[in-house]
C-alpha cells in the first residue's frame, strides 16, 4: 500500500474542511501528569511554531489539559491563527486537586466548557468537539451507557453556531450509533496503536462511513511503545522506532488521522520524518505480530 507520503497526504474530515493526515496532540504540552505549567515553556510555544512551520494543521487540546495551560499556550503560539489550521478539542471531563479526571458532562457542565475553551483560544466557534465518555478505572476503555444527554447538549451549542463539527472520543460502537442518531459525527477518538488493536472492526467500519479514526497514545503515551519487531523495523530501514509506529498507522486505514504528542521540537521532527516512511509488505508483517 503507498499513500502521499507528505504529513501522510490529506483527509476530508468534513464538507469544509480538509486536514494533513499527520497531525499534533497537545496534551504533552502541559506538566508533569498534564496539570499545571510546562517545565519549559518557550520549547512548548517552539514545538507548535514548528509544527505549523512543518504543514501540520491539526491540533487536538483540551481545556482540561493543564487544565486551561494547553490551550493558553496554543493561543499565545499560534494566534492569529492560519486560516489552514483546524484546532480539535474535548470536553467531558474536569481534573480535581490531585490530578485526577473526574466527568464533567451535565449539559451545564459541557456549555461551561464550550465557553472556556472559546475563550482560552480566542475563538468564536470551535472547528470540532469530541465528547469524551469512557474512563474506566484504566483511563482509557469505554464504559457502556448512555450518551444521549451530553451530545444532545453539544449538539445545541452546535446549533447555536459554536461548533461546526461533532465527534465523540473513548467509546464503543453502540455509543457511536446513539450520537449519530442525536447528530452527525466527523471523528471518533479511541486508544489504538500497533500493540493495542482491539477498534481493528471499528476502524473499518468508519472507513466504509468516511467518518476519521484519530487514536489516542499512538506512541503508546505516558509509557512509549517498546516492542522487539518495531526496533527490528527501525533498525531496518534506518529510522526511529516511533517513526515506525506513525508510518504503520498512516498505512493500516485511510480514514487513520494521528495526533502524536510531544514537547520537544526534536521528537516532532522524527515524527513527520516517520510519515514520509513506507513500509514494505515484510514490514508490515513482522509489526502485525505484535498485536497478536
Ligand atoms: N480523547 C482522549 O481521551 C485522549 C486521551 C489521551 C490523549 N489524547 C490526545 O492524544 C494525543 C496523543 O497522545 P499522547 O501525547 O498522550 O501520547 P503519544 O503520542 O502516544 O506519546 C507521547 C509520548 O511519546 C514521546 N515521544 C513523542 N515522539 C517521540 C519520539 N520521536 N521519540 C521518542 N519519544 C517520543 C513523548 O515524549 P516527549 O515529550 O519527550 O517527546 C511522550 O512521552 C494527546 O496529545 C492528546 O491530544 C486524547
């Protein structure tokens, strides 16, 4: 399989709007646990100049990262934005005092975050909003039940002209139906990477809908991907392991759109490197018997 190897090619995420396939998550942006300040601020606004710099021009935040400091950071980095640039964010839940992710998905709750994050970007409307659900005692599974009342309440402040586009964000494919049947949806962000491949059916079956799969921890998140064929790989053809990874997502779906986080401006660069690798069918083996 080969696909435009600049940033990946592109994705048509919605009527309007159109984005480079390798995009940037911003969640590492914040500090240690992703609360409170960076450690060093000026290599936070750097990687997002570069980023830009590079022809990335999707960014995924949240005003709960930092909470408030990720997004703080993105306006004071890149505004006035780039007409190109189409920044996604997530609402659903809050951080308490020690750090942790409590919900936070009462209508009330999803309008105040509507509100912050306009606000703490310097934006009139949001381009997409993912309705964060699951949790779990993990931090990243779904959690069956009803989804109905938060997207409703997203789906008003969309009416409302506050959001052009929808998502929804650690949910099953019964969630994903009950949204879809409260509004459309552009993109469903799940955790999935070459070790963790349990979306493997989902990602297909939003393929055949064109809606975007953007997985969460594509390098394996707080702790990095280590696996013996992803260094076989790499060491192969020449490249970082992570390089590796980015380029075996890029290849496993079309409708595949990476958010790969970093805050050092030197990882940013082996990770748009890495979308320009095409991995050979012997590659793509060898990586496939990692998930199994
Ligand atoms: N919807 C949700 O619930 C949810 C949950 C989690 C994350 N997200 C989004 O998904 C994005 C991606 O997830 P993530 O940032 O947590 O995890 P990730 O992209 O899988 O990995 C980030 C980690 O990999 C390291 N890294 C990045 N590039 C590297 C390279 N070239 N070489 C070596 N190490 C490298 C980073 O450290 P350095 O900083 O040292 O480079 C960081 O520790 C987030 O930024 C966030 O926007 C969404």
């Amino acid at each position: 399989m080969t696909h435009d190897t600049h940033l990946g090619g592109t994705f048509q995420l919605a009527d309007d709007l159109v984005v480079n396939r390798l995009g940037f998550g911003a969640m590492q942006l914040a500090g240690p646990g992703v609360f409170g300040p960076p450690r060093d601020r000026d290599e936070a606004l750097a990687v997002l100049r570069e980023a830009v710099a590079l022809g990335i021009n999707h960014i995924d935040t949240s005003d709960f990262y930092g909470p408030h400091v990720t997004n703080q950071i993105i306006r004071e980095a890149l505004s006035p934005y780039p007409e190109s640039l189409c920044i996604v964010t997530k609402v659903g839940a809050t951080r308490d005092e020690k750090g942790g992710w409590p919900h936070a998905r009462s209508p009330k709750d999803i309008r105040e975050a509507i509100d912050r994050n306009l606000e703490n970007l310097g934006l009139d409307a949001l381009d997409v909003v993912n309705l964060r659900i699951g949790g779990g005692n993990d931090g990243h599974s779904h959690v069956e039940g009803s989804l109905e009342e938060p997207f409703t309440a997203l789906a008003e402040l969309q009416r409302e002209g506050k959001i052009k586009h929808l998502g929804v964000s650690t949910v099953s494919a019964e969630q994903i139906k009950e949204a879809q049947s409260v509004a459309p949806i552009v993109c469903v962000q799940n955790f999935y990477n070459v070790a963790h491949r349990e979306d493997d059916e989902l990602i297909d079956a939003l393929a055949h809908e064109g809606i975007a799969y953007v997985p969460y921890f594509p390098l394996g998140g707080f702790s990095p991907l280590q696996a013996g064929e992803l260094d076989a790989v790499a060491e192969r053809r020449g490249v970082g392991s992570m390089a590796v990874a980015i380029a075996w997502l890029l290849q496993r779906s079309p409708n595949i759109l990476l958010i790969p986080g970093t805050s050092s401006v030197a990882h940013l660069r082996e990770n748009v490197a890495g979308a320009a690798l095409v991995l050979s069918q012997s590659d793509l083996e060898e990586l496939d018997r990692i998930g199994g």
